[in-house]
C-alpha cells in the first residue's frame, strides 16, 4: 500500500512538470522575446504557472493528501513492525527459559515440538548475546576498569 501511495504521489510531480513541459512546448513565452533559453524556459514556466494555477493547485492537493496518506500508512507499518518484534523478544526468551531448563534436566529440547519457530542455533546464540549484554553492563558498571570487575564480579565472563 505504501509504494502504491508513493507511486501516485511521484506520477503527481510527474504529471506537474510535465504540465510546465507542455508550456515550453506551446512556447508561452515566445512573444517575450527572450534571447537566453535559460531565462526564456523560466518566463515559459511563470506564465505557464499563472496560466494554469487552479490545475497546479489540484495537483498540489492531490499530493500533500497522498503524503500524509502515506505518512499514516508508514506509521501503520513501524507499529506492527515494533509488535512484531516484541513479540519475536517474548517468545526468544521463552524459549531460551525452556532450553535452559532442559539442558539442566539433561534433557533435549526441539523448539519446534515445543510450539516454536527457532531453531537451536538462534536460541543459542540468543543465549550467548543476552550473556554478553549482562556482562557488559557490568563491565560499563565500573567504567571498564578489569581488576573492579574481576574484585565486584568475580572473574571475567567467558
């Protein structure tokens, strides 16, 4: 839906300079007598502007109402993105509690038996990330510094 709108609101400014093409291609200024194209093409485009303002204000508002359409679609989109993925956090860490408790049980853990749609691999490495984070907020806890950490925390997260 998304690009459906940003397709429309780029055909829209398509659709305006091709509104000021048709006035160079109609030669509106061509009894101005301007020698310089460049200055003839802006004298083309002003006269076609004034010309023809109700049209280039319809566009106008054709495209500000498909940007803000766009605007609230996007919107739309990073919301169930962001509960997408909070909801992928939950059950990761689900997942990791069952895993875990498992492995201490000496039992195997197939995610997929268990209503999941990780694999071991991903439980495991989500396991070491979150080991990883803890451990480097206690490292951030005392400023990096090794022999605080080893003297607060005991030894150095493998």
């Amino acid at each position: 839906m998304y690009a459906g709108i940003m397709w429309r609101v780029n055909r829209a400014n398509s659709v305006e300079d091709s509104m000021f093409t048709l006035g160079l291609m109609e030669n509106v200024a061509e009894n101005l007598n301007l020698d310089h194209p460049e200055v003839h093409n802006a004298a083309s485009n002003a006269k076609t502007f004034r010309q023809e303002a109700a049209a280039f204000d319809r566009v106008s508002l054709y495209t500000q109402r498909l940007v803000n359409s766009a605007n609230k679609v996007l919107k739309q989109l990073k919301d169930c993105q962001a509960e997408r993925r909070a909801r992928e956090r939950q059950l990761i860490d689900e997942a990791t509690r069952i895993y875990q408790f498992l492995c201490m049980q000496e039992k195997t853990f197939d995610p997929r038996e268990n209503g999941f749609d990780f694999s071991l691999a991903q439980i495991e490495s989500h396991i070491t990330r979150e080991h990883l984070r803890k451990h480097s907020a206690n490292a951030a806890n005392v400023d990096f510094n090794r022999l605080r950490y080893v003297k607060e925390y005991g030894n150095l997260a493998a």
